[in-house]
C-alpha cells in the first residue's frame, strides 16, 4: 500500500534565525545531519534565504563550486570534495511535470547518492521520496530589520522520524 503524500512529519523543529550569517550556519549543521539519498525541499519567498540556507549546506558537506541560486540552469550539481555525497541543488519554480522532467534533466549523477536540495519543489517533486526534510523560510512577523526568519524543518518519513533535528537549534 502506498503512502500517502501528505503524510504528517514525523519531526518538527520551529527555529528563529536572526541573520544571513545564521542561516548559512542553519546550513551547516544540517549538512552533518544528511546523508546520501536525502531529499530536502525548501519553501519562502524571493530573497527569503533559501540560497544562503543552501550555500551553508554546500559548505558544511564539503562540495565544490559555488552554490549561487540554480534560476536559469534549473539543476546544479556539486561534486564532493571529499568521501561525502554530491549536492544536487534544484530549481524546480519552472518544472511544470516534475518528476518526469527531473528526469529528463539528466542529471550527471545519482541522487540516490546525493543530497538533493529543492527549492519551490511544493507540489513538484514529493513523489521523489516519502522520506523528505521541508524546510520552510518565513520572514518573522514585525521584523523591521528584513533579516530574521522564522524556519521550520518538518522530517517526513521514516528517515527524520528519528533524526535529531533539535541539534540545529545549538
């Protein structure tokens, strides 16, 4: 029987970053958290952070290449530096098919051993995985400043159901 897609998270963290400096750190700890396979969908508006999020993520797994928003290329790959996996960041704002056009992106790598990251995927790229991290970046309410968000990290599946999502909250 299959899974629903809308299936509960399995894990939550609500998380406060007051800065682009933290965001990028946000990325960096959750880069010692992921592993090859893993699916991470990201979800805020224009200039909410998501790149920034992602740059740490690149930085914390060790990949090479600048990790600049995939806007135009659609798909990016990272390749390790090291022993750990790739970084498929997507852009999926333009996928109208999804997984099928994931496809056919052919990808010069397996994402069964990368990490990949989605950005604007809602809708798009669920049926990618059952197991997924959405991180969802929503300005803070009343923020003058235009620099702290409010980040949400929701592990769906049986991969997060025992992840230890509270040590990004360091």
């Amino acid at each position: 029987m299959e899974a629903p897609h809308h299936q509960a998270p399995a894990n939550v963290l609500k998380i406060t970053v007051n800065s682009p400096e933290q965001m990028g750190e946000l990325g960096r700890r959750l880069a010692k958290l992921l592993r090859p396979g893993d699916l991470v969908m990201l979800t805020g508006e224009l200039g909410a952070g998501k790149t920034t999020l992602t740059r740490g993520l690149g930085d914390g797994l060790g990949v090479r290449g600048a990790v600049t928003s995939p806007t135009f290329v659609i798909a990016r790959v990272h390749p390790p530096l090291g022993q750990g996996p790739a970084l498929v960041h997507v852009d999926a704002y333009r996928l109208g098919g999804g997984l099928d056009e994931m496809e056919d992106l052919d990808l010069d790598v397996s994402l069964p051993e990368s990490v990949v990251v989605v950005e604007w995927g809602d809708g798009k790229v669920e049926e990618l995985s059952d197991d997924r991290l959405h991180v969802v970046i929503d300005r803070a309410v009343g923020d003058t400043t235009d620099e702290v968000r409010e980040v949400t990290l929701a592990g769906l599946g049986e991969r997060w159901s025992g992840a230890d999502l509270a040590s990004l909250a360091a």
